[in-house]
C-alpha cells in the first residue's frame, strides 16, 4: 500500500484559488458546514473532502475538478501509467 504523503494529498491549487478569490478559511468552512479546524484540516490532506464537500467548491469556484485537485505528481502517474500501457479499467 503507498503510504500517503503531505505531497500527495494536499491541495495548493485549491488554496491558491481561494486566496485569489478572497475567501478565508472561515468563509470556506461555513460554506460547507463544518468547523475552520475541520477544513483546514482537509486542504492541508490530513483528512478527506466529502463528495458533497467537492461539489460546493467546485460550483463556488466555477472550476473543474482536475483544475483543483489534481496534482502535477498525479497527472504526471497518469500520463505515465498511459504511455506504458497501464490501465487502471
């Protein structure tokens, strides 16, 4: 199993966008209804955002879910994965 690293699941592009936006960490968790502790605790991928939690960023945000959550680092396995003819299907 891979172990999880601060890398893999944290989200600088989503706390870049909200910063460009202008919103807080307050302003995001009452947005979804939980705790500032609790959605700092998910940007920084210490634990995981509910679908449900995804879909109101995305909506908030007007973006994409690639165009928030994806890393480089997952893009690049995936690009990877593709040219040596690994499929996860």
């Amino acid at each position: 199993m891979e172990k999880r690293t601060r890398e893999t699941y944290f989200y600088p592009k989503l706390r870049g966008k909200r910063n460009e936006l202008g919103y807080s960490l307050e302003d995001m968790a009452n947005l979804l209804g939980i705790s500032k502790d609790c959605y700092f605790r998910k940007e920084k991928g210490k634990t995981d955002f509910y679908l449900c939690e995804v879909r109101k960023i995305l909506l908030l945000f007007n973006m994409n879910f690639e165009d928030i959550f994806f890393t480089r680092s997952v893009n690049q396995k995936v690009d990877n994965d593709k040219r040596n003819g690994e499929s996860n299907e």
